[in-house]
C-alpha cells in the first residue's frame, strides 16, 4: 500500500488516497503534567490558559456551540494571557459547522490604514517615542464578534460573562505570564497605568498573584452590550488613536471606524484520505499544506517513528525548508497581491518541489512558481468545500520577485513570536482553530484603557507594505475531516514555528497513530531556509544529530521553552471520543465539557 500511496501523489491523483489512511492515535495514559491532556465524549477546549479553556468549557455547558465556546474563550484570553493576545490584536479561525458540512474562515488580523506613511519604508527607528509605528489597526473584537454573529448560539453578553469576571474579580498570574512581565518590563514600564497594574511597587507579577483589570473590564462589558461600536467609533477608539499617534503611530480615529474582518474561503487539499482546511493568504496556511504533501513523497510518512528514526529528522528538515521559502515568496493580502496559495497546497506542486528532497543540499533553498498549480484539478472533496481561489496568472500580472531571489531580511519580522492558538469542537462535531496574537511580548509597548496595542504594523515588508491592507503572518489555524466528520483542530504559536510544529504534530498523530498527548510533548527540529542551521530540541537521539550532518545540516542544540511553537488541538476518534491536548511548552489546558 505505500508504493500505492505514493504513486497517487505523484501523480496527482488525489482520489486513490482514501487507502492511505493512518492508524488510529492509540489510546495513552494521562499526561503526568495537569492540563495537557483531556478526554471526554463531548464538547472539548484546548487553549493556551486555563481560565480561558474554562471559559470556553462552561459556555458549552451553558448550551453554546463551539463558536460561542471559542470566541468565549478568546475574549477570556485577552484577560489572562495579555502579553501574548488581546482586544488589541488580532488573528484568523478556520470553522467548520457539522449540520450543514459548511467550512469558513475569518480574517481579522492587524490592518494597515489609510496613511500614505504605511506605503513606506518606516526609516524613523524603533525608540520610545516610536513604539506606535509598530501598531495596526486591531481587529480582535471585530473578528469575535463577527465570528459570533454569523455562528454562535447564544446571546454576546452570556458569551463574554465569563472574561468580564476574570477582569473584574481578577485571576491567579500564571508562571509563563509572570516570566513575559520580566522579560518585557523596560517597556511595560513606559506607560505608567499598565505599570501599576502589571508591575506593583517596580516589580512584576509573581506566579500566583492576583491581577485585576477594572479598566478592561469596564471596557469589556461595554463591548459586551453595544457591540463593535462600543470599541471601533466611540471615545475609547478617540483616545486610543490619540494615544498611539503620541508615540509616533498611524492609527486614526477613522482607520478605527471603518475596520472591518474578511470572510474568506478555507485553502483545501486531501492528504491520506482526509480533507485538510488550511487558513488562506495573509495567513500561512499553505506552507502546512504543502509541508503535508512533502511528508508523504519523501516516504517518511511510512518510516515510523519520527523520533528515533534518523531517516525521518533528516527528510521532516529539508522538506520544512522548502515549503518555508515558498512561503516567503507567495504571502501578502490577496485583495491587494495575488496569492497562489491554491497552487501551493495541490499535490501536483509538491510533486514538482519533490526533487528537492534528495537533491544535494544547499545554502539556501530556491522558491518554485506556484502560479502553474492554481488551474491544476483539484479533489472533490475540497470542490465540495468551494476553497480559497488565487486568479490564474495573466500576462499583465506584477511579478514581485524572481523565482530565484527572495532574501532574508524580507521573512516575517519576530512581530509574532508571541502568540496564541485555541481549538475546540463541541458535541455536535462544530469545530474551530483560532490563532490570535499582539505581536511580540505586550504588542507595540502602547496601552490603552486596560489594552495592550499589537506590533504586527512592522510585519509588512518591502514586498507586502501599502496603504489599507492586512498585515501578513505564518498563523495557520488548521483541521482536518475524515468525511464530514472533524478528526483534528489544531494549530501553533510561536512566528516562523508555527508552521513546522502543526506540520510534525499532524503528521505525529495521522500518520504515526501517536497519542495527541505524546505528540505534543514529543520534540522538534526546526530549520531554516537561509541557512544549514537546523534547531533540534532535546530528547532525539545522537543519530539523529549524525543523520542531520551526513545529509548537509548544521544542527544547533536548542532548549526551545516557548519559541518552540505552543501547539494547543483536539482531536476526535472515530468512536466519537475527544481527545484534548496543550503543549506543555506554555501553560495551557485541555479542559472536557
């Protein structure tokens, strides 16, 4: 069967891939570590808080479905878990609702505004007094609403109860938390309302110190009964423009007002018999896709063993490497530049990038043309989803960059490096990925009114920048469908880790048969395109580190700690059992209904 299987992905014909189906995860013992792995029959939320996966968990107790349970759980991270997300943010969930098979996806990421200044390079420095250059306009409450609105259950104030209590009543700081305070404190020191909050007497929260935010709770529970007006065309969104312009930014009171989330359709690929839903351009969805299709033509799908098996460390680095770079290539918002992110997911292009693999390797890795894959057929499976479309080339068409060049100042800034991913699927088999973010710790350094400003503003780079325009990102909110059923909602925080650590846990778990729990604990390499370099954590063994080095790699060995990627999924067995799990590299829960 796996020559059967690679065959059909040679040559393209997805149809035949239903026999390449993995074995079932194999049922573990509960992680050692509280939280990190949940069983149940019902609803289940896995996010990067416990308060917040116990937000979402009592919405479904309430009567909600999972959209209500992740925006919940969304609002409840924007409380508890502020250095990473937050009502100044934004981010992106791929969904799927059960009773009607419909897939969606919403964008609501950090957006450029109507500025001229936003179409140029920003030359002006990185001092104090320019800290709001680094904001976009925030899309976080406009996408949780919007996301609510068109799928959620019950009434916006029951959904958003449970984070105006955290604000209010206050939560216990958690370790990771406490360490982002320290680590952060020189700029969260600069506005002096959040430095009493966050540092009482010069010195940050301790673990198990309480944190109340009166003033995000205010602002919370006006939200919760006037909606979006309450945060984009109020006095709120007046003093924060104000604010951010104070420290050299570009957000207007009108850029506030007229900030809207983008539905979208899902990318779509088949891969082993299952549907994959990827999250389309801004977003990097397509570099997992791709990262998939790559796992299994260089064979190591069917090696076993993705630990201690040298083979399998050493095919999983080159082929992150070569998805990476067409990911660098082809990103930026498709309402403004062409994407071919559907040529990228189609096995057909993977076929065509597979010489890579055993190619001999080199410093750096060269970009294909994913434009000759956007017209290619696709599985009528993804036809049935009406996925993510990129126009066919056309002879007019600006070609941004040559195929050959794509240099490394132009990857994503670290501007996501700290971010957040939450999963939940309900009794019903409703299911949502989101990935929300601030930038880096506490965003841009710019508070207001109980808000952290998000820094993606300094993502645009010389190929993405312009007036009025997502900002672009390697989030990649992910789910895979067995049918119609939902067998896995996962995805990862962490910028350029994102991709490589939902590619290797997706293919840990539906490939290998691993336990969720295992495959989130298991370690990771990470490379990079630009360079041999490749990032091992502990727990592979020494051959691995030679396999990495007979094929041309420099390993480094790296305690990854959070940077590692926080992959936080759920994932659904066939007898209906949920299996939850959160990375124990961050302090997130799976929490059962």
């Amino acid at each position: 069967m796996a020559v059967t299987c690679a065959a059909a992905l040679l040559a393209g014909t997805l149809g035949m891939l239903g026999a390449c189906a993995a074995p079932t995860p194999t049922p573990g013992a509960a992680s050692p570590m509280a939280g990190k792995r949940a069983e149940g029959r019902a609803g289940m939320v896995s996010a990067s808080q416990q308060d917040a996966s116990l937000a979402g968990v009592t919405i479904l107790r309430q009567g909600g479905n999972a959209v209500d349970a992740a925006v919940a759980a969304a609002f409840a991270l924007s409380v508890v878990d502020p250095s990473q997300t937050g009502l100044g943010g934004g981010g992106a969930a791929t969904v799927w609702m059960a009773k009607d098979a419909r897939a969606d996806h919403l964008s609501f990421y950090g957006r450029a505004g109507d500025d001229e200044a936003w179409a140029r390079p920003d030359t002006g420095g990185r001092g104090e007094d320019r800290a709001g250059r680094g904001a976009a306009t925030p899309g976080m409450v406009s996408g949780l609403l919007t996301l609510h609105e068109r799928h959620g259950r019950l009434p916006r104030a029951q959904v958003m109860a449970p984070a105006i209590a955290l604000a209010r009543n206050g939560f216990i700081v958690s370790p990771l938390l406490s360490r982002t305070i320290a680590s952060a404190a020189e700029r969260v020191k600069l506005e002096p309302h959040a430095a009493a909050l966050f540092m009482p007497d010069g010195k940050p929260l301790r673990p198990g110190d309480r944190l109340v935010q009166p003033e995000l709770g205010s602002l919370l529970e006006l939200i919760a009964y006037g909606g979006s007006e309450a945060f984009y065309r109020s006095a709120f969104a007046e003093r924060l423009a104000y604010h951010v312009q104070e420290r050299g930014g570009l957000i207007t009171k009108e850029d506030m007002a007229s900030y809207e989330s983008t539905w979208m359709r899902p990318l779509c690929t088949t891969w082993r018999g299952y549907t994959v839903l990827g999250a389309p351009p801004p977003m990097g969805g397509a570099v997992v896709l791709e990262m998939l299709h790559l796992a299994e033509l260089s064979g190591l799908t069917r090696l076993g063993g993705y630990t201690d098996t040298p083979a399998t460390a050493a095919s999983f680095a080159q082929l992150i490497r070569i998805a990476q770079i067409d990911g660098q290539r082809w990103r930026g918002d498709p309402a403004v530049r062409p994407v071919p992110a559907n040529g990228m997911v189609n096995a057909a292009y993977a076929s065509a990038r597979a010489s890579l693999l055993t190619a001999p390797l080199t410093d750096s890795v060269r970009a294909g043309d994913a434009w000759g894959a956007v017209t290619a057929p696709i599985a009528p499976a993804c036809a049935a989803i009406d996925p993510f479309q990129a126009p066919p080339r056309t002879d007019d068409m600006e070609l941004e960059q040559s195929l050959s060049q794509v240099d490394a100042s132009d990857a994503e800034s670290q501007d996501s490096s700290f971010t957040s991913h939450l999963s939940v699927v309900d009794a019903e088999g409703n299911a949502v990925a989101m990935t929300t973010t601030v930038g880096v710790l506490f965003g841009s350094g710019v508070w207001s009114d109980g808000v952290w400003l998000n820094s993606v503003g300094r993502n645009f780079d010389a190929a993405t920048r312009g007036r009025n325009r997502y900002s672009n990102s390697t989030m990649s909110p992910t789910m895979l469908l067995e049918g119609n059923k939902v067998r896995l909602v996962v995805g990862a925080a962490g910028s350029q880790y994102i991709q490589p650590a939902t590619a290797q846990v997706t293919v840990r778990m539906l490939a290998y048969g691993e336990d969720p729990g295992f495959a989130l604990a298991a370690p990771r390499l990470h490379p990079t395109w630009s360079s041999r370099e490749v990032e091992v954590e502990p727990g592979f063994p020494s051959a691995v580190y030679g396999a990495l080095v007979d094929r041309g790699f420099r390993p480094l060995s790296r305690v990854g700690d959070i940077l590692f990627g926080g992959v936080h999924a759920v994932y659904v067995a066939p007898d209906g059992r949920r299996i939850g799990a959160a990375d124990p590299r961050r302090d997130g829960f799976a929490v059962a209904q």
